[in-house]
C-alpha cells in the first residue's frame, strides 16, 4: 500500500532554466574566453555527474561544483583561474522558481500521503528554493544531509529508513531516469520518470498534474 512519495526538486519541482548556462557565460566573458557556454556548462555538468557517483569521501555539491569547472576547463584549454569565479554559478543557488504545476500537485498528494523531496543538493540552498517557492512537505532529504548520491543505493535506503517506510511502500518520481527511476528500482522502490519535454523514448509523465490520479489507480 502506498504510503509515501518521494519527489525530486530540481527539474521537478524546481525549474533551473538557463540560470546555469547564463552563469557560465558570465565565468568566461570575466575571462575573455569565446567559447560557447552551453557547450562548456555541458562539459562541466559531465564530469559533476562523473565525481557525484565516483565514490570516495563525501564532498558537498558545491566543492563537486568547483572540481567538475576545473576538469571542464583542463577539457576545453581555458585558464585554470576560471575555477576562481565558480562563485558566479553557486550565487544562483537557492533562487530557482517551481514550476507552474508544482504547489498545487504537492498540496494535493498530501492529503492523501505523505510527500519527501530527496535531491542531489546542498542543504541550504534546497531549503531556500523549496521554502520561497511555499513548496511544504513532510521532510526534505538533501546529498548534503545524507553524506551521498543519487543513484547510490544508500542514497534511498536511508531516505526509506528516516521516514519508516518499506520501498514496497512508497514511490520516487523524478526527471531523470538513472537517478529517479532505476536507481530506485535496484532497492525495489518504484520510480515514475517525469519528462516535460515530451521526448523522453521511455514511459513517462508530462507533468505533475496527473500523477494524484496515476498513483491512486496504481
């Protein structure tokens, strides 16, 4: 019986547009450099993905954050002073807005279970997007405050362990599919993928708006 749901932020709740990009064309233009942004940003989120499931000693997002621009740069032959304005990208953080769908659709999943956002994050800035944006929920679990990743299976099970729920309880729902559909799935957990693009090639809902009605059918 579903007891829990367990939603991801960023790209689910919260919208991070092109704020990633336009900080990293603020990064470059500081050092003259003309090279496209979005290739670069693309660049510096592959080797922050790369670090998040590389294991080791925890590392707070935003120490991953200035590693992966110095990688990105080593990449693409930039200055190695470019990781010095890292703080360009981390001023964004805490100022994104949820999207149009994401209030309401938590408020309602709520009276009917209880609601968890789980994401790769940082604690503060987590709080601050979710708190400005008067997303309310049952407890939020950030990377930071469970010392791991998505998709480190410890990751879920100890989100599982703090809220009392068995995965056969609960669902994770998410816009990426390794980290919020089979991450899960390899501790038994469901996971429900959210594309708002439409293009995703794998099942998967379009919003937020639906998903009351999806898992009470379930």
């Amino acid at each position: 019986m579903l007891k829990a749901v367990i939603l991801d932020a960023y790209g689910t709740l919260l919208d991070t547009g092109d704020a990633s990009v336009r900080a990293t064309a603020e990064i470059l233009r500081r050092h003259g450099v003309d090279l496209p942004p979005r290739e670069i940003y693309a660049t510096w989120k592959r080797h922050l993905r790369a670090l998040r499931v590389a294991g080791g000693d925890f590392r707070t997002e935003a120490a991953l954050f200035e590693e992966s621009l110095r990688l990105a740069c080593a990449a693409h032959g930039l200055p190695a002073g470019v990781t010095d304005d890292v703080g360009v990208m981390l001023a964004t953080w805490g100022t994104r807005s949820a999207f149009p769908d994401a209030a309401e659709s938590v408020a309602r999943l709520r009276t009917r279970w209880k609601v968890f956002v789980a994401s790769n994050s940082d604690d503060a800035p987590l709080r601050a997007d979710l708190a400005r944006n008067g997303l309310a929920v049952d407890r939020v679990f950030s990377s930071e405050n469970l010392r791991c990743y998505k998709p480190d299976p410890s990751f879920y099970r100890a989100v599982l362990h703090a809220i009392g729920v068995d995965p056969a309880d609960a669902v994770s729902v998410g816009d990426s599919e390794e980290d919020d559909v089979e991450g899960p799935r390899r501790i038994g957990l469901a996971g429900i993928r959210l594309d708002r693009t439409g293009r995703s090639p794998s099942p998967a809902i379009n919003d937020l708006t639906g998903l009351m009605e999806r898992l009470s059918a379930a």
